[in-house]
C-alpha cells in the first residue's frame, strides 16, 4: 500500500555544490522557519568542523511539510572514510536528489554515492545548482550526468530522469534554465510528483530495520531507521533480532520519535513508511530488526565496512602536559573513547591488553583526524602513535591487506605525476 503522505529522499553532492543552502531554502519555502527568525546558515552541516572541512561527516535528517506530504530529506556523506554510513542511509530513502554544480558538472566523490544509490534502485532527480554562476554550462553538465548513470550501470528507468535546474544561492528552481521562475515550488512539486511514495504495509506487524545510532548521556542509545510494515507506539513490547543473526530478547519502547523540521520530536505513535528513533533497545546496533513478538520479520544483516587503519591513545606523558588541554588523566580519555564506540559503530575502540592506551580503528586517516580533532575541541589532551594498517588473517592463515580503490581525475598533463604518486603509495593500476 502507497503512504501517500509521505515522501523519503536522499541528498548526494560533491563538496560545495550547495547541497546545504539548497535544503535551507527548501525548508525556508516550507515555512519552516519564521520570517524574523535569524536562521544559521547551512542547517545540515551543524557541527563545527563540518563547516571548517566543508564535508559532511554524520548523516542528518530534516523533514519539510510541502501540499500535506512530509517530505523526509536524509543528508548523506560523501567522503569514502563515510561510506559505511553512505549505504545504510541510502537503505531508509525511496529516491535520491543528486545535485550536481551547472560549471564544475558531476565530480568523484559523487560517483561513489551515487553508484550506491543505483544499484539500490532508487530514483533520481538531478538539480543542476549554481546556473546563475558565470561559466555554467547546464546543458553539457547534464549530458555529463547521463553518461556517468550510463557507466555506473543505470537503468533504463533510471536514466530517464528528470533535472530541475536551480540557484541555491538566490532560491530559485526551474524546470529549463531560462524559465524565469523565483522560488523553489518546481523542486518540491518535481519531488512530490516522481518520487515515489513508500510502499509498505500498515497493517503488517512490525518491522524497522535501525540504519544508525546515536548516543544520549540521558536516555542512552537511539536507534533510528525506517518502519517497513506495521504501526508502532511507545510503550509496546518488541522483539529485537540482532544483526549477527544468532541473538534475539524482547524489549519495551520507552521513547519514540519522528522527525520533524530541524529535530526529533517525541510521538505517541508512527505509521510504516516513515523515518524513526526509538529509545529502549539498550546495545541497539546497525543492523538490528526491531519486530513484531508474535509474527518476526527477519531482514538482510546490514554489513558495516571493516576499519582499516589504527593508532593508539595514550595520556600525555610530556613534561609540558595540561598546556594544551584541560582534561588530560588515562581514565577520562579511555570513558570519552567507549563512549564515541557507542554511537561510532564504524570504529573499532579496544583497551590494549597490558592497560597503557587505547586502540582505535578507523575507516581512514580523515575519520580518525575527526575524532582527534572534536576531542581537542572538548578539551583532552592526549598523545596518539603512528597510523596502523589493519590487517585481517584468512582462515587459510595468509593476511590479508586492505585495499581500496581510487579513481583520479586529472588533465592529460598531469596523469604522469599523479601515476608516479599513487604508485610509490603502493597503487596498482587497474585501467587508464
């Protein structure tokens, strides 16, 4: 059965593309924000080094009441270090909005996403932003983005897409460059028409899947996704199935919430189809199936990357110690740690056997370098070692080494250069 009423839809852009001005000003056009309100800008990147970095570290959601439909609009990662993050978002969403600047057209990191998104089969609505950037190139950018889908293996139904064509910047989107539109109703009535709504089931029994975690010092873990079937409430007893596939125990829902506008809002009860944060499943994990006790809805574990690189956290022994930071004892640093492994499940956070530090694994040097840096910020002053490869013993006893695939793009001038630098790291390459 279609919920009419609702729509669920992902946001891919590169770096800068104006991903966040344009769901301000979605959310601006919904009248979500009051008229003197001051509204700071760029509402998805909230934390600080999200806008110092220009990425987007942690996923949000946002959702904006457009002609009676809520439109949820889920915030994705872009950065590869994230990907673990990328695919379980994408899993909550029915279509994706891949933003793509009318000058610099579609980039790698877009790629990466949005190769996630196609094989998901999920809709697209490209919005070519910044057309009122001199040098943009609309038209060549769009013939860009089709043939990229055509290579990532879209299909037919896929590459018939629709485009909107926007300014972000000064609040407009049209439906052709030139159509002299001023506000932002053509993307919203485009999302509304070619995204489909969530087909589910509302009387089945029920069934979410939690995509991610999250972590209250009052209420402990917060486990958010999307209902699949059935209708739940607060307070109603579950069945949780964890992701490993072995263990299940029975629970309560002490707190739900759905999300409206810029936050959680706690709610009595909530319809399938929508995006929600359940509070009461106490080691709740990516993956886990929160169900029905009677009839179980068992779903496909979600795999979440393995890290693969690691460095160890000691206190600071420097005779300049306390310069820095404020908090600097061994066993604050190894409580702030376990607490980032409870709502950082993409790390890895282990005590070192003989007590002297704490090792953390990562996905990459720029997921580690977040952590160090937030932790600075806090206050801490720590020393940490040398980056670690992680490897991973097959059951033959050879080991194994991660590998991760990169694509450079570069002009013809300097594909030497850039051969000679992914080499000495140890590249190998696989076709030109």
């Amino acid at each position: 059965m279609l919920q009419e009423h609702i729509r669920n839809i992902a946001i891919i852009a590169h770096v800068d593309h104006g991903k966040t001005t344009l769901v301000d000003r979605l959310l601006q056009t919904a009248g979500v924000f009051r008229e003197n309100q001051q509204v700071e800008e760029r509402v998805l990147d909230s934390n600080d080094q999200e806008r110092e970095r220009g990425i987007t570290i942690l996923s949000k959601n946002v959702s904006i009441r457009y002609k009676d439909v809520k439109i949820n609009v889920i915030d994705t990662p872009g950065h590869a270090d994230f990907g673990g993050e990328v695919e379980r978002v994408l899993k909550m969403a029915d279509g994706v909005l891949l933003l793509v600047d009318a000058f610099e057209g579609p980039m790698p990191q877009t790629r990466f996403v949005l190769k996630h998104a196609l094989s998901l089969n999920l809709v697209p609505i490209v919005v070519i932003n910044k057309i009122d950037r001199p040098g943009a190139r609309p038209d060549e950018v769009l013939d860009e983005v089709f043939e990229l889908m055509l290579e990532l293996g879209a299909s037919d139904e896929q590459l018939d897409f629709t485009t909107v064509y926007a300014s972000a910047m000064n609040g407009y989107a049209r439906l052709d460059p030139d159509d002299g539109n001023m506000d932002m109703l053509p993307l919203l009535d485009t999302i509304l028409e070619h995204i489909p709504a969530p087909d589910v089931d509302p009387d089945g029994p029920v069934a979410m899947q939690i995509c991610t975690v999250d972590h209250s010092e009052y209420v402990g873990r917060i486990g958010t996704g999307r209902l699949f079937s059935g209708s739940i409430e607060a307070g109603q007893q579950v069945l949780v199935l964890k992701n490993n596939g072995n263990d299940r125990y029975e629970t309560t829902i002490k707190h739900l919430y759905t999300f409206e506008a810029l936050g959680r809002e706690e709610a009595q009860d909530a319809v399938a189809g929508d995006i929600i944060a359940i509070v009461g499943v106490d080691d709740a994990d990516v993956g886990d199936v929160v169900t029905d006790i009677e009839n179980p809805v068992e779903m496909e574990p979600i795999e979440v990357e393995e890290p693969t690189l690691s460095v160890i956290f000691e206190a600071s022994s420097s005779p300049l110690v306390g310069k820095e930071g404020d908090i600097v004892g061994g066993r604050q640093l190894k409580e702030r740690l376990m607490r980032e492994g409870e709502a950082n499940i993409s790390m890895r956070i282990e005590e070192l056997e003989d007590k002297s530090g704490i090792e953390v694994a990562g996905r990459g040097i720029l997921h580690l370098s977040v952590l160090m840096e937030t932790m600075r910020r806090e206050g801490f002053e720590f020393q940490v070692g040398r980056p670690r490869v992680v490897y991973k013993t097959a059951e033959d006893g050879t080991k194994l080494e991660p590998i991760e695939e990169a694509t450079v793009d570069v002009p013809n001038e300097y594909a030497g250069k850039a051969i000679e630098v992914m080499g000495t790291a140890g590249g190998i390459m696989e076709h030109m």
